[in-house]
C-alpha cells in the first residue's frame, strides 16, 4: 500500500511540473505574436524623403504589394501578398536615436505587415537659446524650427511649455541675419502658431526634414567677394566656432535665406560645407513644409571692420576692435581647405625686404625662394590700368621677382588665395579684389591704387584691413593727381559710371567737380563716375610708394614669442617708510608677474604728483615731504603689441608712511591696535577677515573712538 501511495505522489508531482511547463510555454509564444502584430511606435512620424528621392519612391498600391511579395517570399505569400514597407534610409537618418527602427523578432511561419507611421500624428515643439542682448548681437540655436515656403515663413511651434518670447525690439524683427549693422532688409523674424493649428493647416503638407545641424544666414552682396568674405563668410566661420569643438568638422549645412542663388562669390563657403540650400530654391516648393531639427539663425559681428555709409559716409567701424585673431584662424583654415601649403613665405618676404632695403648684415645671405610673385591685382571690363603690361615689366626689372596678373573673371578663389600667398608686393585699383591681401605674408607690401578725383582717405577698408593686429602688411595709398592720366566714361550704364540719366546741368557739374565729395550710400552720381574711370598710372609714383613701404617692413621690430605675452599684474608689493638723513624715505619692492618671471617694465602710480613712473627695476625709492601720514601705491606690468604697449591691470593698494616711533593715534587706538593697523596698511592683498578688521579700525579713527 505505501508502494501504491508513494508512485501516485510522483505521478501527481511530474503532472503538476509538465503543465507549468506547458501554460508557460504558451503564453510566450502569444507575446511573441502580439509583438510582431504591435506597432512599433506610439507615436506616428511624417515622411521625410527629400526631393532628390521622390522619383525613385514606391508607390503603396498594387505595385508596392507586388514588391513586397517578390522581397518576402512564400512569407508574403502566407499574408495574402499584403506590402511589407520599411522605413527608408532617410527616414532612419533624421530620426533622433531613441526613435530608430528597431528589428522585432519575427516567426518564419508567418510575417505581419508593418504600419506606416501617419504624419497627422506628427507635431513638433519647437525651443530655442539665445546667445546676446539685442538683435544686434543675437545668436540664437532653434530645435525644430519650420519654414513655408508657401508663406515665405519661418515658424515656431508653441505648446504650454515653451512661454512666449516678446519679439517687440523696436525694429520689426528678432535679430539681424546679416552681420551689418541694422540694415532692414536683412532681418530675421519667425511667426508663431499652435500645435493643434499646425495640424489643422500642415496635415496634408509634404514634410522635408533637414537632420542634424543647418546655420541660417543672409549674404549681404552675392555679386562681390569683400562683401562675401567681410560680411558673410568671416561671422559664419566665428558662428561655427562658437557651436563646434573642432575647425575640421566643419561640414554643416547652410541655408541662404537671402533671395539669391547660390553665385560664384559663395565658392569659398565650399570649405564649410558641401551643403549648401537657398531661399530662392526652397521657395517655389509650395506644397511643401521644411523642418529644422537644430538651426543656427544669426550671424556675430566680431570680425567685421569696416561698414559701408548707410547712416554717415563709409569708413572704419569707430570705437570697434574687431577680432584679428579669429580673422587670421579664418584665413589659415582656408588655406588649410585649399591645400595651400606655404608656411615659410613670411620667412621668405622677410628677407626680400631686409636685402632690398640694403640691411644685408641682418639677414642670411641665402636669396629668398623663387616662388616669391609680385601680384598686380588686374580687371578686364572697367576701372583698368590701361598700361598694366609696362607696370609689370618694370616692377619684374626693379625687384627682381616674377610678376602675375591676378583676375577674378580668370581664376578661381583658390587659385586667387594661393598667388596672394606667395606674393611679396601687390597692387590694384581699388576695389573688391583686394580683399585677397588677407592671404599676403607678414612683412609683404600692399598699395592701393585709386582713379583722378576719388580721395583715398574717404575708402579705406583695405587700409584698415592691413592695419588689423597680427597682419603685418604695410599699405600704401596712389592717386591718380594727373588728369590727362583718367579716362572716364560718362555714356556708360548708370551703375558703370555712366551720367545720361541726369540733367545736363548737373551731368557738367559732375564732370567738372575734381574731388568726390563725402557721400553716403550708394548710387551717389560723382562717387560712381570717377570710380569707374579708366587710369595710365605714374609707374615711378608706384615704385617710390613701394620703397617707402619696404623700408618699413624691413624696420619692423619683431617680437619674441615672450615679448608678446601680456603679462600679469606684478605680485607681493610691499613697502617701508624710515627716515635718512633728515628725509621721509618710502621704499617699494615686488616681484615680477607669474607669467613673465624675467619681466623687466614697470609702471608706479605715484600718489604724491598724481602721476605714473616707469621703472625696468623690482623697487623704487622715494621721498616724501610729510610725516605720519599714509601714501597709497599701485604697480602694473607694460607689455608690448605689434601697435605698442599694452598694460596688465595694477596690483592691489598698498599704504605707507614714514611715523613716529611714539603711536601718533594715541588716545584713538592702543599701541597694540595701532601696530595691528600699521601692519595691514602695507600688506596686499587682504584676506577677508583682515580687510573687515582695517575697515573697523579706520572707523574707528574716523571717529575718535577710544577703546582700550
């Protein structure tokens, strides 16, 4: 009997195990099912394709189930040959992270078909971060940032979180898109709505997405490249900066919401990004809505110089130190995108001027290299130098070195950039091209030619251009005095120089008038007609302003790499006043800046004349003419730049005097309290608590307080 009960006990637990084993079973096979039927997402994502796929999209008829078929197999043929459609290889590439399709385990007996995601179900949020305080100086970064080309809009999307912005700045727009100052043509401005009203307006909209990151800019002047570099490129590359770790990942996007073409003048924006999108494109897409994952909208005015005379007559931007030091990384990330590979021609151009100059005994004897040019910046259809072929000849005989016409409707940029970086002289009638002295070397000669009438002081960017810290580039300004020398063309178009569209009363005093008066811009009548004149100029003027300028290359003090270090504040300045014979001595002493232990200048500001000393020395002696009195000090360090000095901030005050041995302040402070505040006065700096304890005893005194 207990054999019988101890097998049914067994039977029953083997029993109880298999159908655990078998329910368990059961239910993962029903999850795995469901899982394959389950939608991958909750949330419905709009199709993104760009144009350049649409013809090549499958459409989701019969042909796509067809498609589908013949790609699955019996597996489609076991669901009724519906369409298996798969999220494209653009779709998953603007799809954040955390959304990417997924691969879901799947039977071999069987294979769902997968639902499309439905763009009605789709609606941004947009957000944005503002760097800068007015539309001036406005750098703003955009997440999902909409543009309707039906609407020529931009547009931001509002939920209950993102609070709205007040937009009121008293110019009518957000920010400036351009890097000129306040010019209303170039500002930026976006429009607001609702999600639930993007739904209702864009639900039947085609949706193109531009993933990852799209800077948003204007172009001031397509048709002239110092516009396209001053204006345009330079700001765009300080913006890339500020939003990049790195110079060598700078393959952005960029969208040119001006209403131009892309333009040969843009060909240097090729070294930022090989893709680039315009307004002018984008707007004929009507049917069509342009999402921004993360757009970059504004552009920093740190690198510009110069502004062109919409409120005053042109000139440098007055009371502006613009950033020579991004404008030098600029051109040497260019150089670097073009391959220009020249390193050593600052070398070079020094040694040219140093033997030209006759300062042999400086200098090597070692020629400079062959591939130095002189560069005459030439142009084919107006403002010519009409005896450019005999300046050239002569400037080859004179200086010993190859001389190449440069030509914008004959070269390209980079071809453009690489002679001006090999040349050690350039001239040129004023005008766009010689922008392209950004690329000159150190030490290397520019000079600047302008037609009879057209004062050069009145148009100088090129001058302030050379003038910019770290360029080292001396410039020098020829004008034609010479009217036989001038050809101008009064039948020439309006916008070439020409005067038929004026009253002959006024078409003679243009003609007639030898200096352009100040102007504004930009179609003055007799800033446009001499400007356009043609010129034989005075080639022994041109070589005599050359010389001058070499002389000065080639006495150009050249600083050590410590020399231009700016230097701390000098540190542990401390003084002692005593009396020697019958004198208020006050002697300082400190010690050099922690940046510059072998610094040598020095300036004190002296309290007795008001006025500051300089000193190679780490102390400085001085008499005074009262006793029992402090006197306060300060000392900074005097560095030097290319332009001349510059100076650290000054140490902290220190106090001292020459007293008594009895304590002056008797009947005020003790004698213990009295030493106490001796000894703080000619301490600096103070540590907090000793500052809060000389505040209490200079209160103390203030007040003739006696405390024992």
């Amino acid at each position: 009997m207990r054999r019988i009960r101890r097998y049914i006990a067994i039977f029953l637990c083997v029993s109880l195990v298999a159908l655990v084993f078998f329910f368990f079973g059961k239910s993962r096979k029903r999850k795995l099912e469901l899982l394959e039927e389950k939608p991958l997402f909750s949330e419905k994502i709009p199709e993104m394709l760009s144009d350049e796929t649409k013809d090549t999209e499958k459409d989701t008829g019969k042909d796509a189930g067809k498609d589908a078929g013949k790609n699955s197999g019996k597996d489609a043929q076991g669901t009724g040959g519906e369409e298996k459609k798969e999220v494209s290889h653009l779709e998953r590439e603007v799809l954040p992270a955390d959304e990417a399709p997924q691969k879901t385990p799947s039977k071999k007996t069987e294979d769902k078909p997968k639902e499309e995601p439905s763009k009605e179900d789709w609606t941004p949020s947009s957000s944005f971060v503002c760097f800068g305080n007015t539309e001036k100086d406005k750098v703003c970064r955009f997440f999902d940032l909409l543009y309707d080309p039906a609407k020529d809009s931009f547009i931001i999307v509002r939920d209950g979180e993102n609070a709205n912005i007040d937009k009121d700045n008293g110019q009518g727009w957000f920010l400036d898109g351009t890097s000129i100052d306040g010019h209303n043509v170039f500002g930026w401005n976006y429009e607001e709505i609702t999600r639930s009203t993007f739904k209702e307006i864009y639900a039947k909209k085609k949706i193109h997405t531009f993933a990852g990151k799209t800077h948003l800019m204007f172009r001031f002047h397509v048709g002239n490249i110092m516009h396209a570099i001053h204006d345009d490129f330079l700001p765009q590359y300080v913006t890339r900066r500020m939003f990049q770790e790195s110079p060598d990942k700078f393959k952005e996007r960029i969208f040119f919401c001006d209403g131009a073409a892309i333009g040969r003048y843009s060909e240097i924006f090729k070294t930022l990004s090989d893709d680039m999108h315009t307004r002018k494109n984008w707007k004929t897409k009507k049917d069509t809505l342009v999402v921004f994952k993360e757009a970059i909208v504004g552009q920093p005015k740190a690198t510009t110089w110069y502004h062109y005379g919409f409120r005053a007559p042109q000139g440098k931007i007055e009371g502006k130190v613009p950033d020579s030091g991004a404008i030098r990384e600029a051109v040497q990330y260019v150089k670097g995108q073009y391959g220009i590979q020249n390193e050593k021609s600052g070398e070079e151009v020094e040694k040219f001027v140093k033997k030209y100059s006759g300062m042999k005994d400086e200098i090597n004897q070692t020629a400079p290299q062959e591939n130095l040019l002189i560069s005459i910046i030439s142009r084919k259809k107006n403002r010519l130098i009409m005896n450019e072929n005999v300046l050239r000849e002569k400037l080859e005989e004179q200086y010993g070195l190859k001389t190449v016409f440069v030509r914008l409707e004959e070269m390209t940029q980079k071809k453009v950039f690489e002679t001006m970086s090999k040349s050690a002289i350039a001239v040129g009638m004023h005008g766009s091209l010689l922008v392209a002295g950004l690329f000159m070397p150190q030490n290397s000669v520019l000079v600047e030619m302008y037609p009879f009438a057209v004062p050069s002081q009145n148009y100088t960017p090129y001058k302030h251009m050379c003038a910019l810290d770290g360029m080292k580039i001396a410039y020098r300004a020829w004008e034609n005095k010479h009217k036989e020398n001038n050809i101008p063309h009064p039948n020439n178009p309006r916008h070439n120089g020409g005067l038929g569209h004026l009253p002959e009363k006024e078409r003679k005093k243009v003609m007639e008038t030898e200096t352009v008066p100040l102007h504004r811009c930009c179609g003055d009548p007799y800033w446009v007609y001499r400007i356009y004149q043609d010129t034989h100029v005075d080639i022994g003027e041109i070589t005599a302003l050359i010389d001058d300028a070499i002389e000065e290359s080639a006495n150009r003090r050249k600083l050590s790499l410590d020399e231009q270090i700016k230097p701390a504040p000098p540190e542990h300045l401390e003084c002692i006043g005593f009396r020697k014979e019958d004198k208020n001595i006050i002697h300082l002493t400190w010690k050099p800046p922690y940046n510059a232990p072998h610094w040598k200048e020095y300036e004190v500001m002296l309290p007795t004349a008001k006025r500051f000393e300089k000193t190679d020395k780490t102390s400085m002696s001085m008499v005074v003419a009262n006793r029992n009195k402090f006197y306060d000090f300060k000392i900074r360090s005097i560095g030097h730049t290319e332009k001349g000095e510059t100076r650290s901030a000054f140490t902290g005050k220190v106090s001292c005097g020459v007293f008594d041995k009895k304590n002056p302040y008797f009947g005020i402070l003790t004698n213990k309290a009295a030493e106490i505040y001796f000894h703080l006065k000619r301490r600096t700096p103070l540590s907090h608590a000793d500052t809060k304890k000389l505040e209490q005893l200079e209160k103390m005194l203030e007040e003739g307080a006696v405390k024992k």
